[in-house]
C-alpha cells in the first residue's frame, strides 16, 4: 500500500511538473497548450522511464545473481580436486608430490 501510494504520488509530481513546463514553453512561443500534444509526451516520458527502471532491474537482479554464484559453494572447487590438480602438475615436471 505504501509503495502504490509513493508510486501514485511520483507519478502525479511528474505529470504536474511536466504539465507545468509544457505550458510555459507554449507561452514563450505564443501558442496555446494543447492536451493533444502534452499526453502523448507525457506517457512517452513516463514509458522510457519505466523502460530504463526496468533495465536497471534487470542488470542488478542478474548482477546479484552472478555474484551469488561466485561467492557460492557449489562455483568454487574443493581441496581435493585442487590437490589433485597440484599432483598432477609436479608428476609432469618429474617431481614426487609426496616428497616436496
């Protein structure tokens, strides 16, 4: 409820301060404001800010994802394959891996 009544109220503020700025450009170029003209821009402005709030999401959510699966358990290797990897190493360089 709380977030519909901040989005409703940002929503409003925006209409208002855009009906504001449409007027006055229409006065300083001594024509008269027209709802056919303000409305579109008005949604137009609100669907490309809409767009980049979305994307914005969008990019966090798959960030955070990401760096979730980085910093899990399951994206690192365990000990074992890790000295396994080691072992395998020091045999083709001709080296005991039991006896550094």
């Amino acid at each position: 409820m709380v977030t519909g009544a901040l989005f409703l109220f940002s929503w409003v503020g925006q209409f208002l301060f855009q009906l504001v700025v449409q007027r006055n450009e229409a006065s300083q170029h001594g024509q008269a404001f027209a709802w056919s003209e303000f409305l579109p821009q008005f949604f137009a402005s609100t669907f490309e800010n809409w767009q980049s709030e979305f994307l914005q999401l969008i990019w966090q959510a798959a960030g955070l994802a990401l760096f979730y699966y980085w910093g899990s358990s399951q994206s690192r290797e365990s000990d074992d394959r890790i000295e396994a990897k080691l072992d395998a190493l020091l045999r083709e360089r001709n080296l005991d891996p039991e006896n550094p």
